[in-house]
C-alpha cells in the first residue's frame, strides 16, 4: 500500500465527497482481521477518506486515527515511495553515471543536517534493495553505520531462496550494539532468507594462523558462498580517527599508518583503498579472513551505500576502483565528488 500525506485534511477533496455522501460504501472492521491499523490505513490510503470521516467510520476521535496512521507506517503496513527514477534523473546522478559508468545513483536531497546521513542514506539503500531484490539472489554484506540503517528499514520481503551472506569475519568488538553478524542476520529476517555467517575473526594473529583457518573445510564452503554473490552491499570508510574500522576493532589507529603512509584513502570490507581505488596492502591483510577486493570487483552488482563530508575521498577512490555499480549518497557528497572531477 502507498502513503499519501496524513499530517492534515483537505478540505477541497472533502467538500466534493461529502456533497456525493455522508456514509461512504466501506468494509466492515471484520474484513480487516479486527485491525485498526490496517483498517485506518486501508479506508485512508486505498479509499482515500478523510481522517474525520474515518474517525466516525471506526467511533474513535481523529487523533486516534492519526495515531493509528503513523503506527501502520511504523510498523511497515504502509510503504511510502518515492520514485527511484526522480532520484536518479537530476543532473548529479547523470554526472556521476556518466562519469564512473554507474549503473545507478540514487542522491537524496539536502535536508540541512537534521538527521545524521548515514540514517538518511540508509532509508534511501532500503527502498532500492527492496526493489532491486530477487528471490534466489545470494547478497554479500559488509558492515557499516549505514548498512545497520539500510538493515532497519528494509521492508519484510518473501525471499526463501535467497542467502545473506556475512563477506568479513567477526571484529574484536562491537560498535553502538552491533556486529557483523547482526548486520547480516538482521537482512536475512527482513527478506525471510537464509542467514550464512563467516565463523572466524575478521584478522587472527599471524599469517600462519589465518592460512591455517583458510584451509578448514568449514571457512572454505563459506568462501565458496561468498564468491557466488549476485549482489554486494557495503558502505565506505574513511582513514580519519573517527572511523568505524577503528571503533570495530578492526584494526589499531597504530597499525594503520603502514596503510596511509601509503596513499590509503578510504576502507571498502577491512581493504585500504588509496585515491584511485587502487588496493594499498599492508601487513593486516596476511592475517584477514574476508573477501578481498579481487574477490569484490566479480560480483555483478555491487551496492554503495556512503555520505556525509569526511568521505568524499573515499567514495571517489571506490569509484575510480570500479567497486561500486550502485551508489546511494546524499547531496552534498555528490557536489564533492562533482566538483573534483
């Protein structure tokens, strides 16, 4: 079910309706299963009353429907869309495309730093997983602050034969109450798939260590999955001190100096990148078990969901790699990316 706007009446679309009727022809709450949620929402968004006209449909007080109204889309029995090809017409979007060979870009407007845009960018990454999806489709996921929003606003979707898969082992700790495991069995509920996690530290202690895990026969079948991915979502990190591969545990603020002495600009699945998406090696990478971007760069689709203003390097460096073919950003990331082109 679509939304319209609920935040007031009209009164132009009322006077015509109550001048055919009063009591418009309507179900009974007992086809809507005893719902009011489903039943508001179905006589407002499909029947297009009015909220005082359902409030005296259902006998309850025009705030209560308006209660009932924001509940339904909290609670997904309504889905509020924007049409993807909007996003992708404006002339940033065909920049970018143009200039990167993107096969999608979705930029959401400014909205003058109300909200965080990991949390925007996210919303938007959901709306386009959700059409973008098909049942088989095995998703590789990687995880980041907005691949968790992207997570808790993706739509419940019927998918029993797709596979969500975990692409980078397990950090040291978690950061504000999440994993990477939770990451991907958050997806997997949402789309009603499998959930297919990488039982192993995302880095181990030595390079021997790691070789050893990697012959398991257990690592190996996941492997196995991980490069069968049709579909790779991941978002982009920075090198700055404020960057989640630090606060995950991923690795130290010490050992990343290796990485940006040499050019490391941004961090794709635990891989530094330097600015033209060239993959800066170090040594974490001998004791990483994970995909690696090799391993990235031969899945079909790969998704970018990233934004905000201490990541335009990063993204750019993605870019210029050819790791993304769909890139959800925000505004003012896209002018940066743009303007140094």
């Amino acid at each position: 079910m679509t939304a319209r706007s609920y935040g007031e009446e009209r009164p132009g679309r009322l006077q015509r309706r109550e001048s055919a009727t009063r009591t418009p022809a309507v179900p009974r709450p007992g086809e809507y299963q005893c719902d009011p949620l489903l039943w508001a929402s179905w006589l407002y968004h499909h029947d297009e009353l009015t909220q005082s006209q359902i409030a005296d449909l259902m006998g309850v007080s025009r705030a209560s429907v308006v209660n009932y109204l924001q509940q339904a889309r909290d609670q997904h029995y309504v889905k509020v869309v924007v049409r993807q090809e909007l996003l992708n017409s404006i002339e940033l979007a065909q920049n970018l495309k143009a200039a990167f060979g993107l096969a999608e870009c979705m930029i959401i407007p400014n909205d003058g730093g109300l909200r965080p845009p990991s949390e925007r960018i996210g919303k938007a990454g959901a709306r386009y997983l959700d059409e973008i999806l098909n049942n088989g489709d095995i998703l590789g996921v990687a995880w980041g602050r907005t691949v968790l929003a992207l997570a808790e606003s993706l739509p419940e979707k019927a998918m029993p034969n797709s596979f969500v898969v975990q692409v980078i082992g397990s950090q040291r700790s978690s950061y504000d109450g999440f994993t990477a495991e939770e990451c991907v069995a958050f997806i997997a509920r949402r789309l009603h798939a499998r959930s297919i996690s990488l039982h192993a530290p995302a880095a181990v202690s030595n390079a021997a260590l790691r070789d050893a895990l990697m012959r398991e026969s257990a690592i190996q079948e996941q492997f196995t999955r991980i490069r069968a991915c049709t579909r790779l979502l991941f978002g982009v990190c920075t090198v700055k001190t404020n960057s989640l591969v630090y606060a995950s545990g991923l690795i130290s603020i010490e050992e990343s100096k290796h990485y940006i002495a040499n050019g490391a600009v941004g961090v794709i699945a635990g891989r530094f990148i330097d600015a033209e998406g060239g993959w800066v090696r170090g040594p974490m990478d001998d004791r990483m078990i994970g995909i690696t971007l090799e391993d990235v760069l031969k899945v079909p689709i790969r998704i970018a969901v990233a934004g905000g203003p201490d990541k335009t390097d990063a993204i750019l460096g993605a870019l210029r790699g050819n790791y993304i073919t769909a890139l959800i950003t925000d505004e003012a990331t896209a002018k940066n990316i743009v303007g140094r082109l």
